[in-house]
C-alpha cells in the first residue's frame, strides 16, 4: 500500500467520525449490476461486496475494456465464480437491456464527472448522463429489477455548470422513476455526495502527485474555496445503507465535513507556498448539497438528510414515523456554513 493510500484510509477515521455502516443492505445471494464498475467507486464497491457478501452475480458494466481487463486480474474466475464482466455503454439502451436480464440491484455510477470538459463537450456530457440515466430507468423497469439507486453530486444543487444540470436532470429521472415503473415494481432513490478523497480527479492526488515532482509550489483557484469530503470506504457505505433504508423517490445525503482548498494544501505540504490560477470554467466557491427550497420537503436523521419526493406525501410520514425529524424554516446544508468543518492542523501528518 503506497503513502497516499494509507493517507486516504487514515482519512475515514479523522475526519468523518461516522462510517454510515448502518443499516446495512444485505447482497447475499442478489444479482447486482454496477455501472461505470471500473471506476472509483466502482472498484470500491467491488472491494466491499466481494469482502462482505456472497452475491449470486456480480456485473461489472463499463465501456472500457483495458479498465475492465486490468480489474479482473484481481479476481480471478476460480476464487470470484460470481464477478461477470459486460462492455457496454449506458447510451447504448439495448446492451443494458440485456445486461439487466435477472438483475436485482442496480448501482448507476457512470458518468461524465469532469466539470470543464463537460463544458467544452456538451453533447456528450448530455448523452451520458442525462439520456443514460433515461436508459437505465427503463432497462430496470424492463427487467423488473428491484432496487436503483443512482450516484449523483453536490453540483447537481443549484448548478452552474453543464456537468451539475445534467445531474440534476438525471436526479429528476431517477426521482420520477417509481411513478414510471408503476406495478412493476422497480424502486429508484438517489445518492448525492461532494468530492471524494481518493478518487481519480481529486485534488488530493493530484496536489500530492505535485510535491512528489518537486513543484514549488500549489495552485489554488480561489483562496475562500470549500468543499464538502468524503472517503471512497464511506461512500460505498453511505450507498449500501441507504439501499437498505430507501422508500422510493429519495435523495439521500451524508452529513460530512467541509474543508478549504488553502486547508487541504497546507496539511498535504505544510512547508509549500500556494498561488491563486482562478476559478476553472463552471466553478463555484462553495457547493450546496440541500437548498433551501429543497429543504422544504427534506428530513433528518443523526448522519444524514433525506430530500423526499414532493409528490408523495407518505414517503414524509413514513420517515417520520422512524424518528427522521424536520428541518428549520430557512435551512440550506453548503459547504461554507457547514457546523463541522476541517482545518489542516487536524490532518497535521496524515498526508506526510
């Protein structure tokens, strides 16, 4: 294990304080397809399933057969009987009809994450991740999978950029699909959640891969930055418990803490200077992971706010009835009010 992974793997236990280990779906014996299954989180979520459950099947769906290819060398057939591997694409609705043949459990993972590339690429970002989440609702529907839970974003609240409005219309997709599957059954809830420490993209890395080539010093877009944080490890949970826990129509969100980006570099190289390069193309300063409008129909529990479907009063009562209590008048949850936050003296030697 290399020194930034164990930095990431200390990271769980410093700075979050929860693991969101409960309650716990259980996969035994389920058939559950991943989509975008080599990605980060896919490959977390592999990890945990494989280590913790005993699945009848195990899909793994990505368009990227090199990925796909280098991920099966860590399972092999004879140990992991269950894992199969599909080279598919989530625009491509006929594959993922077939895919889902006998599924149970869907995770919808795939996406265009990047935010300036989904700028400079419109179409594509829109294909993927608005008319993919179109295609993965009616596969399931199709199919009669079960349960859906689709991974979305803190940027999907009150987007500014392309990538954060075509999450937030797959959101709405996804939210909508229980009225569209109608008797069969099929029950979708959404998963939102802010940069994750450790996946392909973050900072983290990428600021840590800079003081490994001996750079003089960090760039940082905007001094008054925040982000909301959460592990690799503890977004798998977050996903798994919320599998157990959803109703039907459901955003889910973690309670986690926020961090400034100025923070984050003086805990990864304390002794670095910093310079300001500016805000990148469909940026914001802060992120919101529940607005004030959306509060409105938003509850909480201990480690997590649930923003229910407006057009289904009994998912309210529902929650309530297990404790989930209402919100304040006014309440919004963005990185820069957020009461738990993380200053680099916390994180002193975690990234040394």
């Amino acid at each position: 294990m290399t020194k930034p992974d164990r930095a990431i793997d200390h990271f769980d236990d410093i700075l979050i304080g929860r693991d969101f280990r409960s309650p716990r779906a259980n996969l035994d014996g389920k058939v559950v397809l991943i989509t975008g299954g080599t990605g980060s989180f896919g490959q977390a979520f592999v990890r945990a399933v494989t280590q913790e459950f005993k699945p009848k099947k195990l899909i793994i769906f990505s368009r990227d057969e090199l990925k796909q290819y280098e991920m099966a060398q860590n399972y092999p057939s004879d140990q992991y009987p269950f894992m199969r591997w599909f080279i598919g694409d989530v625009r491509d609705a006929a594959r993922l009809h077939m895919a889902m043949r006998g599924v149970d459990v869907v995770i919808h993972a795939a996406a265009l994450k990047h935010v300036p590339i989904a700028e400079y690429n419109p179409f594509e970002c829109i294909k993927t991740n608005v008319m993919g989440a179109e295609n993965v609702v009616n596969a399931a529907i199709g199919a009669g999978v079960s349960r859906v839970v689709a991974l979305s974003t803190d940027k999907a609240a009150n987007p500014i950029n392309l990538y954060g409005a075509s999450k937030l219309a797959s959101d709405k997709i996804f939210v909508a699909g229980e009225a569209m599957a109608g008797d069969a059954g099929t029950t979708f809830s959404v998963v939102r959640y802010g940069n994750v420490m450790g996946s392909r993209g973050s900072v983290a890395p990428f600021f840590q891969r800079l003081v490994a080539e001996g750079a003089a010093s960090l760039p940082i877009t905007d001094e008054r930055m925040t982000r909301f944080w959460i592990s690799l490890q503890q977004g798998v949970n977050f996903v798994l418990s919320s599998l157990a826990m959803m109703q039907g129509g459901e955003i889910f969100v973690p309670k986690i803490p926020s961090m400034t980006t100025v923070d984050l570099a003086k805990a990864i190289a304390p002794d670095l200077p910093y310079h300001v390069v500016g805000i990148r193309p469909g940026e914001k300063l802060h992120e919101t992971m529940v607005t004030e409008d959306d509060a409105r129909s938003t509850v909480e529990f201990d480690d997590r706010y649930i923003i229910l479907p407006s057009h289904n009063l009994t998912r309210h009562e529902a929650y309530l009835a297990l404790g989930a209590r209402r919100l304040e008048e006014g309440f919004y949850y963005n990185s820069e009010r957020n009461p738990e936050k993380i200053d680099a003296s916390v994180l002193h030697g975690v990234f040394g």
